[in-house]
C-alpha cells in the first residue's frame, strides 16, 4: 500500500496493517468471509471478495476500511485486481466451465467482459496494459500453461507466453516484463520472464522454503514475499463406532 503500509490476510480474521517493519499492526476489516484483499494505486481505496452463502462477489472500502461497497453481484466473483489509477477492477468469474475475465468501474456499474478462459491477472504499473493465465488445450487430456498479454480494454494484439505452472505473476517494475514464482525441489524463487522473449532468469536465489506469492512496493525498489513451508499431519483415529 501508499505511505510505506503492508495490506494482509489472515484467515480466518480479516484484513490487517502494518509498517514495513512490522510494528503498528492492526485490524482493518474483521470479517472471516473476507478474502484476497487488493490495494488501489491511488491510495484510496482497497477491493476484496467477499462470501455470502455459496456466492461469492466483489468489495471495495476506503483505505481505512470505511465505506463498503458491494460492485458486483455474480455467483462465482473472484480474486480481484485494482488498477494503478484506482478506477477499475478486474476481477474472475467462475460461473461457467471455464473461468472469465472482467472489470468493473470502483464506483459499480455494469460489469464488462475483458477475456474468456481466463484466470490470475495483473495491471501493468502504467495501468495500460493487463496480463492473464490460461489453459492452453491441445486435446482433452493434453494441456499447457499460458500467459496472454493485452490491452486493458482487452483489444489489441494478444501476446501470448509460455508460463511456469505458478499462477502467481506480476508486471515488473518498469513493466518490461513478468515475475512469476518457479518452485524446484521444494523450493520457491522469483524467476524474471522479459516481455522481448529475451531468456528468463531468477531475481531471487533461496536455498529452502516455498514462497507462495510476492509484491512490488509502490516506489518499485522492494519485493514483499510470503514465504513458508508446508506441513502435514497423520492423525491415528481408533475404536470406530
């Protein structure tokens, strides 16, 4: 977020805030059916989903978590993206066999479709162009990962790419490329694709844990990464009756 501030989720709370380093972390918004928290450009605003029964749509809120506002209403709304200027939202829709692209006004209005079969998205940082994961199928069984490259309006020349099986992308700072998170042996890292087709190469050079997703501050000169690990359980359940 604007003024140096980290926007999180921590399930199943809410919305939280903090400083860079961590201090003066608070709640923003305390809801368990509010999820995938994006932060406007402007500063101003925040957009989210929020679950309703089995439906899911699109909210947006001040930056300070007042003033929400329901944007869409479909059954199946999803992982929202807010624009750079702070005027649009993309966001998912996945009401049908495969998922759509569409984008929506921060004030509401009528949705409107960018792409079909499309997934995870991304604003370039000058808010003009956007980026999109498919599914690129050569049979019914035979299938590969994509990422297309558009106008905002979805108009224009696709540039299509080949992508890592991680949904997880952004535009890189100067927008000249895309930053995807490649995994290898049960570790994650931050690997750069240029959109010249020049050859890819990793930003980051971690020896262990995954890394989940990540983020550029608004200034471009920090990446915020979500790193971990993954654990499980075996659990011995006796005397059934």
């Amino acid at each position: 977020m604007p003024a140096a501030k980290i926007l999180f989720n921590i399930s199943p709370s809410g919305f939280y805030v903090m400083n860079q380093d961590g201090s003066e972390r608070r709640v923003l918004l305390s809801n368990d059916n509010y999820s995938s928290p994006s932060a406007c450009g402007d500063g101003k605003r925040l957009v989210f989903m929020a679950y309703q029964g089995r439906q899911s749509t699109i909210w947006a809120a001040g930056s300070d978590g007042s003033g929400l506002k329901q944007l869409t209403n479909g059954k199946a709304d999803a992982d929202p993206r807010c624009s750079p200027d702070g005027k649009w939202v993309l966001y998912n829709n996945g009401e049908s066999t495969t998922r759509s692209l569409w984008k929506v006004g921060i004030e509401g209005g009528t949705p409107q479709q960018v792409a079909d079969n499309a997934g995870n998205t991304a604003w370039s940082p000058d808010g003009k162009r956007i980026a999109y994961y498919f599914m690129e199928w050569k049979t019914a069984t035979d299938s590969r990962s994509r990422v297309a490259v558009v106008e905002a309006d979805g108009t224009g020349v696709r540039e299509v790419y080949d992508a890592p099986s991680s949904r997880a992308f952004q535009f890189t700072p100067d927008g000249r490329a895309l930053s995807f998170i490649r995994s290898s042996g049960g570790v994650g890292n931050i690997w750069i694709y240029p959109l010249d087709r020049s050859p890819e190469r990793p930003l980051t050079n971690f020896k262990s844990e995954m890394v989940f997703n990540h983020a550029y501050s608004p200034d471009g000169k920090q990446l915020l990464l979500n790193r971990g690990r993954v654990g499980a359980d075996v659990v011995m359940i006796s005397d059934l009756r």
